[in-house]
C-alpha cells in the first residue's frame, strides 16, 4: 500500500507539520524510533519549553546561507505560533531576551501538537527506526527496523546529533548523501567549552560561580550574558551562545565587567582606598576567588593599589575587560542543546523545504543547515519550517 506522506521523526518539526498535513486531508504517517512522541521538547527550557522568542530575526540563526530562513520564518512567525499557544490556552511567560517559556510543562506543548495531529488522523508508528530511503517510480521506498513502506512524498525530520542517549541517527545526513546532496559539516552547538587542564586546575575553586560577562569570538560576534565555571571548563548562557560562533584553536576573549567605568572606579578607589590591596579593591567588583584566580595566572599584581603605577593599570583593565582564553574542544553532542551544519540549504527551496532536485523530498527542522541561538529559535524554525512544507504540499 501506498501512503501519501511519511514524515520521519515525531520531534517539533515532524509532529507540527503532521498535523498541519493531516487537517489538509492528507493521508499521513509519522514513523519515530523512540517511545514516546516529542522527546526533546519534554526536557527542552528545564521542562517548561521555551517555544519561541518575542523577537525573531535572519541574525538570530547560524547558516551558510543566512538567508535561506528569511522566508519560512517571515511566513509563519513566532505570533503565529503564539496564536495556536493561545487558542490551546496554555499557560506562559516571558523572561529575559524575548523568551516564552510555559508556565506548568513542557508536556503542553507535546499536546498541542497530538491534538492538531489527531484532528488530522495522522498515524504514528513509534519504535520503529528509519534505516534506508530508496527512490522509485512513485515516490520513495522506506526499509524501517519494522519492514518496508511505500510513500508518495517522504519529509524528513530526524533533528541534529544532540542528546545521542535520546536515540538521535545520523540518517538524515545519510540519506542527504546516498542521493549525492551536500551536508554542510556538522558539530555541537549551544554547548559548554572545555579548558586545558593546567587552566582548568588554576580555576577550579570556581567551578558554580556565576558572573555577568560580554564574550567575544575573534570573528567579532558578541554576547552578554552570564558565563559560568564549571569543573570541566566553561558554561552558562554566554558561552552557549558564543559556541555557535567559536572555531577550534580560537581564543575567546572575555570582559569581566562590562558595566564597570574601569578607569573611573581605579581613579575613585585612589583616593578612598590606595593603601588596600589590588586584590581587595577589586573584589569589590568580581568573586574574590576569581581574582585570586587572576593573581595566580599572573594576570594581575598581587600589590597595594598605591604601587600600581599607571601602565600596570592599564595592564589590569585589559586583563579584566579582554580576558584571552583559548578553549580546547566543547562538550560535544553529549550536552550540546543544537546540531550546526547539516543539509545544505543550497539543495533546498527556502518556500517549500523542498529538495530541488527530488520532487516529494523534503527536509525540515534542525537536520538541515539552520541552527538558531539559544531562546526559542530552533524551535520556532521547527515551526516555520514545517509550516512551509506543510503550505507547499
Ligand atoms: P527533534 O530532535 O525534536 O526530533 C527528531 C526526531 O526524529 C526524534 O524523535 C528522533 O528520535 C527521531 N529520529 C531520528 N532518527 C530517526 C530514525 N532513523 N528513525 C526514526 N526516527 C528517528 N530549542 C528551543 O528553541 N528552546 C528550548 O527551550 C530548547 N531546549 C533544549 C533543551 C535540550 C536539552 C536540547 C537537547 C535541545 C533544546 N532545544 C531547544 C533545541 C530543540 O529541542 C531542537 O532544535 C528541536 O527539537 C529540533 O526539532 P526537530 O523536530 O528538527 O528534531
């Protein structure tokens, strides 16, 4: 038997255009390895889903192509989605940067999306892994873990690499191949960064402190937000975000006190406090491990603030505004929230996920070269993307 649309993966992307296909009157059926139907929305926002972001723009999305999401998004935007929240009366609210996050659970918005799916007697057969997609005469032939399927149109959902203990494959970037479409090279994204031991030892007794910061790549990309230490090397908000711009061998460079006027508070604490020492004049500012940290590095002089002469001071503020760290690797998948690279949008209509060359082939969601910054954007482009495929068909 023939079906008129299998889409693989029951994740964001999959379930929201399953049921937009179904209530079109599509036969549809959505093939998942796992057990349950969306897995990472469940742990996504520390379980309450951030599903969107009251700003969405191109800029907030990694791509070879940055404009290749410019369409999809502008056509069903985070009000869109937020309408739907809104008409399931789910319960949300916003944090800092734009985030909205679900008030109770995560689980609301698995159900939104079976609801839409049901009023679209969409099928789901779960458990089941997507193993090899071959073409034929009238659309695909799909060998699963459960036996062959035949289906028209076939869409392809199956997500990134992290989070491999939720059961994630590389078939997407494995069919992408096996039908000779390039996949732009794939590696973790939103993850922590990890440090040399010798570093890592010095900072150690920070590990779980938290510090506002502005962190910079040496491409010139920019976040402020909280860093974080941690015992394997670097975390929190600031560093998630600016992972998804850091190449392997960069430096980072790290201002410790973006809101500080530097020179003023040196020239203020001269004339109150000259006779204390460096470290205690700026533990008014940062952790005062921290600063024993800096001292140790010998970033800083471990000297009364009247002998700091005028090139010393200048030698601090760049210390403390331009702090060069050079990562050694990431996390990787294991704790990465995204997948950047995958399949080359070049191959791909930006209106209807289609590939260009294979009518009845498409691709939405996180498999293919479209990351977006930590605060709701990789699944608002989950939503957008499948609503464009959903529109095309
Ligand atoms: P998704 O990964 O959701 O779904 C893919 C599905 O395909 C999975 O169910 C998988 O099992 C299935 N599959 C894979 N291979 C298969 C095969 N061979 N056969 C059958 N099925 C197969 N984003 C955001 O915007 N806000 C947030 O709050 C968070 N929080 C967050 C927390 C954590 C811990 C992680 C890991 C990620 C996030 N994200 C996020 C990112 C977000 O979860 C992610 O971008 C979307 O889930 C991507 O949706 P997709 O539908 O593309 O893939």
């Amino acid at each position: 038997m023939q079906q008129d649309i299998t889409i693989i993966g029951a994740g964001a992307a999959g379930l929201f255009c399953a049921g937009l296909l179904g209530q079109q009157g599509f036969d549809v059926s959505v093939i998942d390895n796992g057990k349950k139907l969306g897995r990472k929305i469940l742990m996504s926002g520390g379980g309450r889903c951030n599903f969107t972001n009251m700003t969405v723009e191109a800029s907030n999305y990694v791509s070879s192509n940055p404009h290749f999401c410019k369409s999809a998004l502008s056509r069903f935007t985070q009000w869109d989605f937020l309408a739907l929240v809104n008409q399931y009366q789910i319960a949300y609210h916003e944090r800092d940067h734009g985030q909205l996050f679900c008030d109770n659970s995560a689980q609301d918005i698995v159900n939104l999306l079976q609801s839409e799916c049901q009023k679209g007697n969409v099928k789901f057969q779960l458990q089941t892994e997507l193993q090899q997609i071959n073409q034929k005469d009238n659309g695909f032939e799909l060998i699963t873990s459960r036996g062959t399927f035949n289906s028209h149109r076939v869409i392809i959902a199956t997500g990134g690499l992290s989070m491999p203990a939720l059961g994630m494959t590389s078939i997407g970037y494995k069919t992408a191949e096996q039908f000779n479409l390039p996949v732009v090279p794939v590696r973790a994204g939103l993850v922590p960064l990890t440090l040399h031991k010798p570093l890592l030892d010095i900072l150690s007794p920070l590990s779980g402190t938290a510090i506002m910061t502005q962190v910079s790549t040496v491409s010139g990309v920019t976040f402020k937000e909280n860093l974080l230490f941690t015992h394997r090397g670097l975390s929190g908000p600031v560093i998630l975000q600016i992972s998804n711009y850091w190449q392997s061998g960069e430096a980072i460079s790290i201002n410790l006190l973006p809101n500080t006027q530097l020179e003023q508070f040196f020239a203020d604490q001269r004339e109150s406090s000259a006779g204390q020492s460096l470290k205690n004049i700026l533990s008014k500012l940062l952790p005062k491990r921290l600063v024993e940290c800096l001292i140790q590095l010998e970033h800083i002089p471990d000297i009364p603030l009247k002998q700091l002469n005028i090139p010393q001071q200048k030698a601090v503020i760049e210390t403390l505004t331009n702090w060069q760290i050079t990562p050694n690797g990431t996390e990787g998948y294991r704790t990465a929230e995204v997948t950047l690279g995958g399949i080359d949008t070049d191959v791909l209509s930006s209106k209807t996920m289609e590939v260009k060359k294979i009518p009845g082939l498409y691709f939405i969601g996180e498999v293919m070269d479209v990351s977006g910054w930590l605060g709701g954007y990789n699944f608002q482009w989950a939503w957008s993307s499948a609503w464009a495929c959903a529109d095309a068909i």
